[in-house]
C-alpha cells in the first residue's frame, strides 16, 4: 500500500472542482445531437480545465458506451456561479492562453507533443478551481500521473512556475510549459534575459515568440466570448438565485439521465459493473468492492465487483461491533472508515491496505436475491454521504434491478372484481392523471426550491424531505392508476428501509396535521434491534397510515395513540411486529365481524369503506398478517412481518451498546 502520509490527491477531489458553465452547456447540447456530433464534442470539451482532464481519465471509449452517464456526468458536474464566477474567469483565461501558447511552441520547436503541451498548459493552475468552501491542494499536478506513462505531464503541471534556470536540461514539455506561463503572466517576459535564453535553446527568436503570444491571446477573447467568461461580472443576489435553481434542475436531468444508464441492467451480474462505471466518473473512486452475506452469516467479498488480491481471505462475524461493514447493516446507513483511528477495526484497516485506498465509505445495497450487501468505496470525497448525487445513484441503482417478486399466498390472491356499472371511462383516467402530474411536478420544484433557500438547518430539511417524499408517493400512486393490466404480477420494486424509521416520520408527518388537532397524544415504543426489511416502504406507510387515521377518528372527543415495535419468535421464526394501539371506544360486535371486508363506510365523507380491506392486502403482499384485536377500552391492530431469512436477521438485528 502505498504510503498515506504523503497527502497525494484523489480523483474523488477533482469532482469538486468547478467548471465553466458555458462549456457545459454547449457539450450538452453537442451529446444530445449523438455520434454524429462526437468530435465537436470532444473539441469543446477540451477548454474546460476540469472536465478535460476527468474524461482523459475515463476509458477512451466511455462516450461512445455511457452515454447516459456522460450526461450526468456533465450535469451534475460544479460550475462557477454568482460571486465566483467573476474569479473564475480570470483563472481560466490564463488556462487557455497558457494552454494555447504551450502548444503552439511545442508545434513550432517539434520537439514535445502538441497535444500533452495543450494539456498541461490547461492544467498548470488547476488548484484554482477547487470550490471556494474546500482547501485547495498543495500538488494539482498529482492528478496528472495517469496521463502519460513516464509523468511528463505531471512535472510539467508541478514546475510551470519554476525559474527557467532550473529547468534548463530538463524535459522539453517542461521547458515549453514553463516558457508559455511566463511569457502569459509576465507583461515585458518576451524582453527578460531568461525568456531569450529559453526562446534560443528551442531556436526561436524573440519576435515570433511575440507573434504567437499574441495570436494566443486572440483566441483567449474568442473563446472567452464564445463561453460566456470575456467579462469577470460580479452575479447580482437575483442572479445568483437563479444559478441555484438551474443547479435544481440540472439535479434533476442528471437522475433522469442516471435513469436510463441503470435501466441496461437486467441483474445484479450487469447492474454493479454500470454502477462501477458511475463511480469512477462521478465521483473519481476507482477501487470498490462489495462484501455480502455468506452461507455462514459471515461477510465476505462478491465477485459482483471485481476482488482485489488477498480480499477473498476475509470473513467479517456480525456482531463485529468495530468494523464500519456490519455497522453500515445494522444502520441501514453509510458507515466512514479512515486509515489511522484509533479504534478503528483491525479488518478494516487491512481492507483500505489491500483496495489501496486511505478512507473509505461503507453503503448498504439490496441484491437481487433480498439479500442486503455493502458496497465499499474507496477514497472518496468529503460528505459524499449526503450529496444528492450519491443518493440520486443509489436510488437509480437501486430502481433499475432491483425488482424481485415477492412471493404472495394463494390464499391472499384476490379474485378480479367485476367491473362496475358506473365504471369511469379509462380515457377519461388517463386524462385526470395526466392532468395531476403536472401539479405534482410544481410541487416537488417548489419544495426543492425551498430546501435550498432555507439552508442547512437539519429540522426543516427533514421535513421538507418528508414532504417531498410524500409528493413522489402520491405521484407513483398516480402512475400505477393506468399500469397496463398483466396477466402476472409486476415484480415489486423493493427497497431495504428502517421500520422504526418509518414509524417515526410517519408520525412526524401526521402530528400537526392529523393528531393534535385531533387532541390525540402519541407515543412510540420502538426496539432499536429491529433489523432493516427488504420490501416496499410506500405500502407499509399507507398501511400504518390508514391505521393510524382510523384511530384518531374512533377517538372523537380525544385519547392516546401508541405505536411499538418488537422482535417476536413465531412457529419457530423471527418476525417483526409492529402494533397500534388507541384508546377508543371499540368496535361494536356487528363491525368487527366484517372488518377487513370491502363494505359502503357510514362515516360518510370522503370515506369508502376499503381501507381496512386494502390495508389488509397490503399486508399480505409483503407476506405478513395484519388483526385486530377491540375491547371497550380500546383497538389495537397488530402487523406482523417476517424478517427475510436467519442470515440478515443475524447481520442487521446486531445492537452495539450506544453507538
């Protein structure tokens, strides 16, 4: 491994390193034109510093293969905005002039390669992109090394502002880089001893060094004007609101395009090898690997993702309590590890060791089969756990292939119903659903305006996020009103989610606007071992939802609502129950016998008597048992649901003290 004091940068950082928004926006424009488009492409990405040098990094034919993921590469990509845009323009007008001159002497003296000299003279001040919020780095040049084999390139980023005395037998594309910044960033260089000396030892004279300086600065202005970066102008509040929302949208295209990229999966066998592909050019992290549950209950490396050498020797026990693997499991939520803590455990410092890498985030993931595995990354940036792009690829990773059908008792299968006399007719359906979805699109751009308005504070964030969660629901209910009928059962779309933590937003959700006008006091007793379920989060909410709802209505003059949580051991099988509980009057004998049955509701209102009934059949599709049990002194429904096997039951019930 190599040494990890030496503070060599990562390819993870230079994702957060700010490009030009006008490149930007004309390589998408060329991308969406296709392959016929490639080489205009290619010639405008060249003057973006940043992006220039992540695609170099990329394999030569990843536009022609990822097209997909070359959108969102650009879309989520950092550009210059308000206030710094200003400063960024100035930087990048000395990257492409110094850029522009570097090749045109490497093309007049013939004694360097053109194109590295291009490269160099782009990148010879690229710690001046970094994001103003991060600490840039004392060697850019470091991102270089994999450009060329013998690190010309590197050294030519690492010394461009070095005396040129130092430089004298050095390699020519030095030399060359080094002229070219000079004679850029020295107003009387072309007249200075040194910049002649320099000039004659590549046998050219001091007034076609002239020339060529001025043609390059020619093209500076052109190419200033063309991106939109000619005028270092200072972004106006309004101004910088509406880059704000643009970066809102750009957020959204950029899932859109991660959408398509994940839906070329068709298992897990392709699913991690794309995903793979959007971690290194998203995010700059080349070494990952994925360890999932083993016959033993163990955690072990998956050939899903190729196993760097000596990986295969380990096996992580559960309950190892230490290791940020089984931790990230038990959480349901990413785990950091970095090389050095103190009480970091032993396993994973010998997996930074063999991937390579300083640090590394641990990502719990579900797989095809139901298991939950957990994806670790190495060397990433900071914060990567709470960026919307992270979370917008796992979501689509996640949404791609993780279909898996869940087994439904034949008992449980309803009959087809027969079609009702006043049925709607379903062009009619289709034009309402049209018509909601645009509402509904209004919304959630509102909401994710107003997150970014109100700023980091973690309380309003959290219900904003409960909001737009609630959106997206009501939107997917929506769109599965006019699914094509199957004869077979769509596979259900699954997601390994926190009951307790549905639990709690539920009633987060529900307490202003559902309990306490209802003077209704709520409690929550939920067991903290209760392990993550692979299932379909939106059903066990409408589910604790029309629960709940029923409650508080039973309960007109007021009460006490409580929901708990437990692990319980039935016929020899471990299951979570999940209970709600009030304190009503009751259900009178008449009711209680037709409970769960579809009947007409005499609440009146917009009450239709299905809840219960649909509730019940929520249930039984993620193939758990939902009664009732009614006395005088209260109702208390009673949900049962089985955790998926005895090997994620021992992985993600582990409980490690206060942590």
């Amino acid at each position: 491994m190599r040494d990890l004091s030496n503070n060599l940068l990562k390819k993870s950082e230079l994702t957060t390193c700010l490009s030009a928004p006008g490149v930007v926006a004309e390589a998408l424009e060329l991308l969406m034109r296709g392959n016929a488009a490639r080489a205009e492409f290619a010639a405008c990405v060249r003057f973006d510093p940043v992006l220039a040098l992540r695609l170099q990094l990329l394999p030569a034919d990843f536009a022609l293969e990822q097209p997909d993921l070359l959108r969102a590469l650009l879309l989520a990509a950092p550009v210059a905005a308000g206030a710094a845009q200003g400063r960024y323009a100035v930087s990048w007008q000395q990257s492409i002039g110094v850029a522009h001159l570097a090749q045109a002497l490497a093309l007049r003296a013939g004694v360097a390669d053109a194109d590295a000299a291009w490269t160099a003279g782009l990148a010879h001040n690229l710690a001046d992109y970094f994001d103003t919020d991060v600490t840039a780095p004392a060697h850019a040049a470091d991102w270089l090394a994999e450009i060329d084999t013998d690190g010309w390139v590197a050294d030519a980023v690492r010394y461009h502002a070095e005396p040129l005395t130092r430089g004298r037998a050095a390699h020519p594309l030095v030399r060359i880089v080094q002229l070219a910044y000079q004679l850029v960033s020295r107003a009387d260089a072309v007249d200075s001893v040194d910049v002649r000396a320099a000039l004659a030892a590549l046998q050219i004279g001091a007034g076609e060094s002239a020339q060529l300086l001025a043609d390059s600065q020619v093209q500076v202005r052109q190419q200033a004007r063309r991106f939109g970066l000619a005028d270092a102008v200072v972004q106006t509040n309004n101004g910088a609101g509406f880059d704000r929302l643009a970066r809102l949208y750009a957020g959204q295209a950029a899932q859109s395009a991660l959408h398509g990229h994940f839906r070329q999966a068709d298992g897990d066998d392709e699913r991690f090898p794309l995903l793979q592909d959007t971690l290194r050019a998203l995010f700059g992290i080349e070494r990952s690997c994925l360890f999932v549950p083993a016959a033993d209950g163990t955690l072990r490396p998956s050939a899903l993702l190729p196993v760097a050498a000596g990986l295969g020797a380990l096996a992580i026990p559960p309950d190892d309590g230490h290791s940020a693997l089984p931790r990230a499991l038990a959480r349901n939520a990413p785990q950091p590890f970095e090389h050095g803590e103190a009480d970091a455990a032993l396993v994973d410092e010998q997996i930074a060791r063999l991937l390579g890498v300083s640090n590394f985030l641990c990502q719990p993931m579900l797989l095809r089969d139901g298991r939950a595995g957990v994806l670790v990354a190495g060397d990433v940036a900071a914060g990567l756990s709470v960026s919307p792009l992270w979370r917008f690829v796992l979501a689509e990773c996640a949404e791609g292939v993780r279909s898996v059908t869940l087994p439904v008792p034949a008992a449980a299968a309803p009959a087809a119903p027969a079609a009702p006399a006043d049925d709607i007719p379903r062009d009619r359906v289709r034009r309402a659903v049209h018509e909601v979805a645009n509402p509904l699109t209004i919304m959630r751009n509102y909401v994710n305006l107003l997150s970014d308005r109100l700023g980091a504070d973690s309380t309003v964030q959290r219900d904003l996020g409960i909001i737009a969660d609630e959106i997206e629901r009501v939107a997917r209910i929506v769109r599965g009103i006019t699914a094509a009928e199957e004869i077979t059962p769509p596979a259900a779309a699954l997601e390994l989610v926190s009951v307790n933590g549905i639990v709690s937003e539920l009633v987060r959700m529900a307490l202003g606007t559902l309990f306490t006008p209802n003077k209704v006091n709520v409690q929550i007793d939920l067991n903290p071992d209760v392990p993550p379920l692979p299932l379909q989060k939106d059903l066990l909410k409408q589910v604790l939802f029309n629960l709940a709802k029923n409650a508080v209505e039973a309960m007109n003059a007021g009460g006490h609502l409580k929901f708990t949580t437990r692990l319980v051991d039935v016929n020899g099988q471990r299951q979570i129950e999940i209970e709600v509980a009030d304190t009503g009057p009751g259900l009178p004998p008449s009711v209680a016998s037709r409970l769960f049955e579809p009947v007409v509701s005499e609440k009146g209102g917009d009450h239709a008597g299905l809840g219960l009934s649909i509730s019940r059949s929520l249930v039984e599709r993620m193939n758990g048992q939902l009664s009732c049990a009614s006395t005088p002194q209260g109702t208390h429904f009673l949900i049962r649901l089985p955790t998926l096997n005895h090997n994620q039951a021992s992985l993600t019930a582990t409980r490690y003290g206060s942590m």
